[in-house]
C-alpha cells in the first residue's frame, strides 16, 4: 500500500498515511486539531516544477507576535501563519515577494569554489 499526505485545512499541519489507492480520497480527520484535511501532493514528492517548495518552508526568522497575527493575515492573505506566530511560503516567487514587501533583504546563498581537477 503506498503513503499519502493529507493537510489540515486550518492548522496547516501534515500527516502521512499509508492507505488502499481505492481509500486515498477519503480524507482523515487532522489529529493535532481535528479540522478537515485535504491530499497534499507536494508532500508526495509530485513533480509541480522547480520554483515550487517541496513542502511548506517555516521561517521563525520572520515570526511575528501572536497579537500581530490578525493584522499579518489582513495585510498577506496569500501568506501562511502559524498561531505561534511562524511565517510559511509555499514557492520562491511568494517568499521574495514577502521579502520584498516588508523590506527585508535577502542574501545570496554561499557557493563553495571547487578544487583543482585531478585527471
């Protein structure tokens, strides 16, 4: 039988299960808040394209306060947000608009130089 991943609809959270290919459309209840779940297929590993995050990216670097979270899903509704205050972006389009946004910048990942060649 091959694993699934469903999400809760309402807290985010994503579970992996292993069920009958009939059963896979018939979703769980999420066991952290009870909510309705949907199939995750970026969870599954489903080719959706390169620019696509393969799950969910939380960044606790861009967290905002708990009192803060009404007013950050007013601003961006397009933006995940946990209740502890954690940011989530789905692609790299969603998460540097964001950036842009909120006038955070961000930085080049380092490349290491590779070595000499030995034949």
């Amino acid at each position: 039988m091959p694993f699934y991943v469903y999400k809760c609809k309402i807290c985010g959270v994503s579970m992996e299960e292993m069920r009958c290919m009939q059963d896979c459309d018939n979703t769980p209840k999420c066991k952290h808040c009870g909510g309705e779940t949907g199939r995750d297929y970026r969870g599954e590993h489903v080719n959706l394209g390169n620019r696509e995050y393969g799950e969910t990216k939380w960044s606790q670097a861009l967290a905002v306060s708990p009192s803060q979270i009404a007013e950050h899903r007013s601003m961006f509704p397009d933006i995940r947000v946990r209740e502890d205050g954690c940011i989530g972006f789905d692609n790299y389009q969603q998460h540097d608009r964001y950036l842009d946004k909120v006038g955070a910048t961000k930085h080049p990942q380092r490349v290491k130089r590779k070595g000499k060649r030995i034949a």
